[in-house]
C-alpha cells in the first residue's frame, strides 16, 4: 500500500517557513515588491505570535483596521505614512512603530515600502 500524498500546497507554506530557519536572512530579499499591489510572506507563524514581511507598490497601503493584539511595524525599504487611531506617522527605513491593540490602524505607502510585521498574542 503506498501512502497518499498531499494535495498540492498542503504544507508547503509550512515547509518553506521550516526551511529558512538556522540560516542567515536578508529581509528585503525575503518578499518582493509586485506592481500594483500589496504582496506578503509569512515567515512564523505561532499560537504566541506572528512575523510577516509586506512589500508595497508606491500608492498602496491597507485600509484602516484593528487587531486585538499589539504589533510592531519595522521599516525595512522606503517610506509610509501610517495611522493609529486617526493620528498620522510618518516611517521610513531603519524606524518602528508599535501598533497598539484594538486601535484603528492604516498603512499607506509614499514610495515602494517594505516592513516587518510582528504581532505579539498573550
């Protein structure tokens, strides 16, 4: 009898994440900017907390939202403008900001823009 095998993609992303850890990551290298659009991976993925990388096109961004845990924004690449409950802050390059829980927040990109996102869950 031969085992079955995984559908396509199942665990893939999983894989991919196991793969890139213990070695040496360049960020920006990580997610790449696509026209357009707002592209992102996933890099861990616990019960206690997420990391993500974004890539923004110049004008794009994330419609104002909030979350029920706090979260880091790192600048990796470029400029945003980012809000928090209706306050607005301008990041660039090598700057963080911490996004508080459950307050509205929104990301608009100046320029091509790249972060890290890491949410922290209690």
């Amino acid at each position: 009898m031969t085992p079955s095998k995984p559908e396509e993609g199942e665990g893939t992303a999983d894989k991919k994440r196991e793969a890139l850890a213990g070695r040496v990551l360049t960020v920006n290298d990580l997610v790449q900017y696509q026209d357009g659009t707002v592209a992102s991976r996933m890099l861990v993925f616990k019960k206690t907390g997420t990391i993500t990388l974004f890539a923004f096109d110049a004008g794009e961004g994330l419609s104002e939202h909030s979350a029920p845990f706090d979260a880091v924004l790192s600048v990796t690449d470029g400029i945003a403008d980012v809000a928090i409950a209706g306050e607005w802050f301008m990041v660039k390059s090598g700057e963080m900001i911490i996004l508080p829980a459950n307050k509205p927040h929104a990301i608009s990109a100046k320029e091509r823009f790249k972060m890290t996102l890491t949410m922290i869950r209690e």
